[in-house]
C-alpha cells in the first residue's frame, strides 16, 4: 500500500470538493470549512502532514486507497 505524504491544504480542499462531494462554506484566516450532508470539515490552508490527514479521511469516512486514487 503506498503512503501517504504532506499535501498543501489547498489541493486537499479540491480534491474533497471536487471528488467526494463537499462544498465550501466559509474561509477564516487559515482554515477553510466544508460541509457534506451534515459533516463539517475544518481543513488548514498551510501543508497537511501525515497524522492530520489520516484524521481529517477517517472523519470524512475516505478510505487511504481511495483518496489516493485523486492524489498521486
């Protein structure tokens, strides 16, 4: 299984938005959140390391596998 690396948090909020269903619903100072359904993701604009990122999938139920389908 191949690993996960640090991602800037601007190509993470496209990618969530873009392929998984969520949208923008506000940006202030550094983090922006999104909302699918009724989840609500808050997502840093700087770089997202490894330990946050597996977070931030295990909130949004996105499998490693998956996301890295749209991020290699």
């Amino acid at each position: 299984m191949p690993r996960l690396r640090p991602i800037p948090g601007s190509t993470l909020t496209k990618i969530l938005c873009n392929q998984f269903g969520f949208s923008k619903v506000r940006q202030r100072g550094s983090h922006v959140t999104l909302c699918r359904d009724k989840s609500y993701i808050t997502v840093p604009v700087g770089e997202i390391q490894v330990g946050l990122l597996n977070r931030i999938l295990r909130d949004c139920e996105i499998s490693r596998e998956e996301f890295l389908k749209y991020y290699s």
